[in-house]
C-alpha cells in the first residue's frame, strides 16, 4: 500500500490543537484537554504531520525504524484530527502488525461499512472512542447533562455532549449506542 509522499517529505511542525484554557471542558473537577489525544501521541513518540489528502482519506500511521508518523488530514474538522491521531495512536499502543496503516474515513457509514470486519480497525476505533470519551466521564456529563434540561431531546443531547468532548455528534452517538445508552439515528 502506498503512502502519500507528502507525508514522508513534508513533515511540518504540529498545527495548534486546541489549548485554549477557555476550550478546555470541567467535567466532575477534572479538566478535560481537547488537545490531550495529540499530546499523548507525541509522549509515545510519534511525530504528527497535518496534510491536505483526498478528502475520504483521514489519516495514516507510517511506522518507520527510526521514527513513527501521524498524517493527518489537514482539510478535514477539528473534530475529525482529533479521532484521527487517536484512532492512528491505537494501532501504534496496541501494537498492530504492519508499518503502514491507511484509515479511510469511518463515521460516515452506510449500513454494509457499519459492520465492520477487521480486528485492527475495531481495536483502534475502540481505542480512539476510549481516550476521547471515557465511559465515566461520558456517564457523569450524560447525568448532568440529562439534570439540567430534563426533557432534553436525544439528538440535542447527543450534540451537546459532543461539543462537550470535542469530538463530531456522530462520534459521540457511536460511543453512546456501544456504551449501550443510545441507538444511533
């Protein structure tokens, strides 16, 4: 499989994520960063490269003997880097074989993509959906959430805790349904 060469020449330095302590959220008195799933890329030694790609590609992870590589697809939402470095940050913590892993986007499915069939796509997903939105977290802000307004609609609900998580209200209604709380629209 072949590898964007943009991303094996053109390494830039990392684009801003998130840092603003304004955009941080406060959720049961810990502060949650945006930014945390490129920060914890970057601790596992990863060096993340943001790169215009075709628009159905999201990312890659290049595992090279000297260095590991996160493309990510600069075109894309914020919303949508950030499951990317997470998702690519999966294959690399669990230790999935191969030097190259091309990620498609995954979220916007149709109901043959949704049943998805590979191991290491799956894992690194769960990773991603795990690191973005923690179970306990995502249970603690559903409570607050569902106590502030409680005639809150599913879908307004389910927006509100994405924007609370930084991540896509698709991504967030995924998490909700494999928490077992929601079915996906």
């Amino acid at each position: 499989m072949s590898v964007p060469g943009a991303i094996r020449r053109n390494i830039k330095a990392p684009e801003p994520q998130w840092t603003s302590a304004k955009q941080d959220s406060s959720i049961g008195g810990t502060r949650y960063s945006r930014s945390h799933a490129a920060r914890a890329a970057e601790v596992a030694g990863a060096i993340i490269a943001y790169q215009p790609l075709n628009s159905e590609l999201s990312g890659v992870l290049v595992k090279e003997q000297d260095r590991v590589i996160i493309g990510v697809n600069s075109a894309h939402p914020k919303t949508r880097q950030r499951f990317t470095i997470a998702h690519e940050l999966g294959h690399l913590v669990l230790k999935h074989k191969g030097e190259v892993f091309v990620d498609r986007t995954v979220l916007r499915r149709d109901g043959k993509s949704s049943q998805a069939v590979d191991k290491q796509e799956i894992e690194a997903n769960g990773f991603a959906a795990a690191l973005l939105m923690p179970q306990a977290l995502v249970l603690e802000r559903l409570e607050y959430r569902q106590n502030e307004k409680p005639t809150i609609a599913p879908k307004e609900l389910i927006e509100l805790l994405a924007k609370d998580f930084g991540v896509s209200a698709e991504a967030m209604g995924y998490r909700l349904a494999n928490l077992g709380i929601f079915m996906p629209a």
